[in-house]
C-alpha cells in the first residue's frame, strides 16, 4: 500500500486525511476502514496493506477531530456520516466497510442512512443491548467530556472515557495516564467527545439500523470482553441475515491483522 496521506473534504468543509492503495481493479472490490476511539488511521493500516496486494482497493482515513484530519463544529453524527460517505466517494462511491469499535455503530448508521455501503463488518461494536450495562451509560458524558476539554484538561478528558465510555478499570486508567503514549491521547481528547455522543445516542440501534438490507458481517475476536460478546451475539440475532465471525486468538478488543484480514480477503472474494 502506498503510504501517502491525502485529503478530502467533507460535506461541511471539513478535511478529511486518508491513505489508499493503489491496486485494485476499476470496479473490483474496495474496502473503507472506520477506527474506533483513540484511533488514527495506522490502526487498521496493517490490514489494509495484506489486502491490497490481494487487487483489493482500500482506504483508511483519520477520522475528524484526530491525526491530520480537521475539525468544523457543531458536531453531529451526521457529518461523520457525511465524513464516510466522502471517503466512500474516493473509491467509486460504493464500498464495502470494516467499522472497529465505535467505528462500527458509525458503520451501521451510515449503511442505514443510504450511504453507498455493498457490505458492512462490524469488529466489536460496542452496543449496550442489557438494561443494565445501558444504565451504567450517562447520557450527559458527552457534555461533561466536552467541558473538561473546553476548560483546557484533555487528559481528565481521556481518563474520564477511559473509565465511563470504555469501562477500563480505575487502576488501568491511572496506569495508562502515566504511559509514554498519555500524550498523544490527550492530543485528540475532542474525538473521544465524538465517541462518546455515537456511543450514548446509539447504545442499541435503532429501527433503521437493524432493519438494513446490506450484507452484515459480525465479528469479535475469540477472547473478547463479555459485553462485547454479548453485543455481537445480539446483533446477529437482530440484523436480517447477518452471519457471526468469530477471530481465533483475538483478545481483548484488539485487531489482529493477518486473521482479519483472511477473513475479509475470504468474503470479498464471495
């Protein structure tokens, strides 16, 4: 894969960083990879590069607020939508996707609000189908993310998603803020803003979003989280169609690239 950044704009202006193969037949598949929190795009590119050898054309993307892409407010999940479907356009404006984590239920939004979307995999979206993880869920965390940011405290910002938004146990959140890596996180704490706001609104989906004729493929990983196991055993059940990968030796919400990408290799070539 080429490793050149690019950029689009979305519909509202904003700038949209993006790396893309250059294989891929004219018409041939082509796959647009969705990060979740915390992520830039070089954490799907490992998949991407196994794939693009394969004549498969790919693209990951920064999404806003993070990396190198830009950032124009107000925000609504909306214009992540429109972010997906200007990234979409770059390959013919129709592709299939891989949404990881909260990257996912954007995913799953998009294909339900028309976007050009042949096929959608859902690596671990973290939907919150039990009452009482849903409650454990503050609806106002957006809000309370977005003041600690505006009062100039990214890093209380990423503990507090960290904590709330992931679940990450308190001790693991006060290891992580000393990590060499705490800094880049605060860097982008106005994304996890984002995150939160899909995760809270979305926390089951809603009519439209099961009710998507696109071809869904639910994945986790082998030895995930329980409520991610959960969610996916869920959605399966929900989503007309939809069919259960299960990613042998995958733990703990990562993203093994060489299984992964067999898999999607595998299903593209259907």
């Amino acid at each position: 894969m080429t490793v050149v950044m690019e950029r689009t704009v979305s519909k509202d202006g904003t700038s949209i960083a993006y790396q893309r193969s250059d294989v891929g037949a004219e018409g041939g598949a082509a796959i647009v990879f969705v990060g979740g929190a915390f992520n830039l795009r070089d954490t799907c590119l490992p998949i991407a590069e196994l794939l693009a050898p394969e004549g498969i054309a790919t693209v990951v993307y920064d999404r806003r607020a993070r990396g190198d892409s830009g950032d124009i407010r107000p925000y609504a999940i909306e214009r992540e939508i429109d972010d997906l479907a200007a990234v979409i356009d770059l390959v013919g404006g129709r592709a299939s996707v891989f949404g990881f984590s909260s990257g996912g239920v954007l995913a799953l939004a998009a294909a339900a609000a028309g976007v050009g979307v042949d096929r959608v995999f859902l690596y671990e979206a973290p939907f919150r189908f039990d009452p009482d993880a849903r409650a454990q869920l503050d609806p106002g965390l957006p809000a309370r993310l977005q003041a600690l940011v505006d009062d100039g405290r990214p890093g209380d910002a990423v503990s507090l998603f960290q904590r709330e938004g992931i679940g990450l146990p308190a001790e693991v959140v006060e290891q992580i803020k000393h990590a060499p890596f705490f800094p880049a996180l605060e860097a982008i704490a106005q994304s996890v803003v984002y995150d939160a706001t899909i995760t809270t609104t979305l926390a089951v989906p809603t009519r439209e979003m099961v009710a998507v004729t696109t071809p869904v493929t639910v994945m986790r990983g082998e030895r995930t989280w329980p409520l991610l196991e959960s969610a996916a055993e869920e959605l399966v059940r929900l989503l007309p169609g939809a069919r259960l990968e299960v990613i042998p030796g995958a733990a703990d919400h990562g993203l093994p690239a060489e299984p992964l990408a067999a898999h999607l290799r595998a299903a593209l070539a259907r």
